[in-house]
C-alpha cells in the first residue's frame, strides 16, 4: 500500500511546480469556498473587469491612450448600468408584481381546463389525478406567496447589500481596469520565478475563460433582446420577464432551455389558448432557439475547450450546489481549468530497479 502511495506521489508530485501550483489550488478554492460572501463585491468587479479588458485592449490596438481607453470603456459600463437599473428593473418589476397578482386567475382558468380531461379522456385520467394535480400547485403558489412577504418583509438590509453593490463594485471595477499592470506585478512577486508550468496554465486559461465569460454575456444579450424583440411584437404579455428568462436560460447547457420553455409556453396558452397566435409565437421561439444553438454558439465558442455533456452536467451540479447562480455561471470556465492543469500536469514514470 504505501510503495502505491510513494510511486504516485512520485509520479505527479516530484516537479516542484506541480506541489506549487497545487498549492496555490487549493489556498483558492478555499478563499473562494469560505470568504466567498465576503469578498463578494471584489469577485464581482473582477469578473466585469476582465469582462471589459478586452475593450481596453481592443481599443489600445487603435493607438487610443491606455488611460483614455479605460475611461472609456468604464463610461460606458456606468451608462450601461444607468440603464439597467433606471429602465430594466423598474419594468421587470412591474411585470413580476403583475403576473403574481394574476396568478389566482391564470389557476382558476387552468382548473377548468383541467376538469374536463377526465370527460375526455376517461381511461388516461381520473378525477383523483386531476385534483391531486390541482392541490400540489395551489401549495407551490401558497410556498410562493409566503416567499413573497418573507421576502418583503427583509428587503431593507437586502436593499442595504444592493446599494453597497451599487457602490462598491463600480470602484473596484476603475481600479482593476486602471492598475491591471500594476496588480499583476504585485501577485507575479509572490510566485517562484521559474514557473513555466503555471505561465502555461494561465495563458490557456485566460484565452479559455476569456473566451467563455465574453462569449457567453454576448450570447445572454443577444437572446435576451431578440426574444423581447419577437415577444413584444407578437403582443405577448411580460415579455420582459419572459425574455430575461430566455437570455438567463443560456447560462446552463442542455437544461437551461427546457425549463424556460414551461413559463413561456403557459402564458401564452393562458393569453391565446390554442390558436394561431400561440403557434406562431412558438415556432418564432423555436426558430430563436435553433438560431442559438446551431450558429451563435458555434461562433461565440469556436475557441473554447470541447468538453463532454456529462462532464459539464457534473460541473453545473457541482459548482452550483456550492456557489448558487455564480457557480452555475462559472461551471463551463472551472471544468475547462480542470481539465487544462490535468492536461498540463507534468508526469514522471516512477523509477523501476533493474532485474537482478
């Protein structure tokens, strides 16, 4: 057991770099796992900063100054948050308040309906089922309305961590953009000098992950806006919300757009019921569901890191069972890191002692 123990220890452990670059895993993870509510605020201004580097870097390519570039680019962040949150949440807002007052009327209408299933198709459901059926959702709204006033009652210290959020991250977001350079000197302090394994590491994972989080906010905002698009011009009602839904959707693979489709498809039986308007709306969804899978994400994603379905499903799991919405968002970028340090892991064949 222990010669077992020694050779792999011998194998992936004797280079140096491997134990350091380990080590510097593993102090990661931890920081993120634990001080990870914390440092929320510094996660979150890093992430739009390297979301944003590109700008900057695209802009500096046309001989724009660097300083100009970076207050250009964060103006244009600090409108585009303007934006958000003087016109985008108010709407949604609207829209959630409205769709949960009608509520009680959209379940009153589907209990009808419900009701005459079992005078149609008698041998496939029963009366029992039916209500069975109808009970379980009027507890899952009565569960909601309870998260509703729970949730109303403790906006106040919520409102409070938004308007740190408010604060806060756009700072640290000028001051990652302004001192990159500089930041990066000082953590490049703290590493050996000879590192080219972990250079190796972090130049594949800056051009996966950057490639990822850039591609993946693109594709968020393109679904986002043209389902509005086509939901506000078929006349559909929270199409807001509903397209928020459908730019979010995109964030989990495979899953992401099955799940969406019961909101959107509910509300428009609710508003239409089974007519030509609801047909259209859904091959129109349908036809911007294909558009994204079968040619935005191909061009959004050509460079990123092909990895199997079951190993992106266990990353989702993973990652979102321990960080929430984040570590779904970031399931994708911490496989493809994974995978790179496995792949860059240097190997040693462990000594074998001639035959005597």
């Amino acid at each position: 057991m222990f010669k077992v123990l020694r050779d792999w220890i011998e194998r992936y452990f004797s280079d140096e770099e491997a134990v350091v670059l380990a080590v510097l895993l593993f102090l990661a993870f931890t920081a993120v796992l634990t001080l990870g509510g914390m440092l929320a605020p510094v996660l979150a201004g890093m992430v739009l900063a390297f979301l944003m580097q590109g700008l900057v870097n695209a802009l500096e390519r046309l001989r724009v100054p660097t300083r100009l570039a970076v207050m250009l680019v964060f103006a244009l962040f600090m409108g585009a948050l303007a934006v958000f949150m003087l016109v985008l949440v108010p709407l949604l807002w609207h829209q959630l308040i409205t769709l949960f007052n009608e509520l009680p009327g959209m379940l009153g209408k589907w209990q009808s309906l419900l009701l005459l299933l079992p005078e149609r198709y008698p041998h496939l459901v029963s009366d029992e089922q039916v209500l069975h059926a109808i009970e379980s959702v009027r507890g899952e709204i009565g569960k909601f309305g309870q998260w509703a006033l729970t949730f109303s009652l403790s906006s106040l210290p919520l409102l409070v961590n938004a308007m740190i959020y408010l604060v806060l991250v756009p700072i640290l977001v000028f001051f990652f953009l302004k001192d990159r350079e500089l930041i990066g000197r000082w953590v490049s302090g703290y590493l050996p000098r000879q590192r080219t394994l972990l250079n190796r590491v972090g130049s594949e994972m800056n051009r996966q992950i950057a490639n990822y989080i850039r591609g993946k906010g693109i594709e968020i905002l393109i679904c986002g806006i043209a389902t509005y698009i086509a939901f506000i011009t078929l006349g559909l009602n929270y199409a807001a919300l509903l397209a928020l839904l459908v730019g979010l959707s995109v964030v989990v693979p495979y899953v992401g757009a099955v799940v969406v489709t019961v909101p959107v498809t509910l509300i428009a039986l609710f508003q239409w019921g089974w007519g030509d308007q609801f047909i259209l709306l859904m091959t129109v969804y349908a036809i911007i569901q294909a558009l994204d899978g079968n040619v935005l994400v191909p061009l959004l994603f050509s460079e990123a890191v092909s990895l199997h379905p079951v190993a992106i499903i266990c990353a989702v799991l993973l990652f979102g069972g321990l960080w929430g919405f984040w570590g779904i968002f970031f399931a994708i970028p911490l496989a493809t890191l994974i995978k790179a340090v496995l792949d860059a892991w240097p190997r040693h064949e462990p000594s074998v002692s001639p035959m005597l």
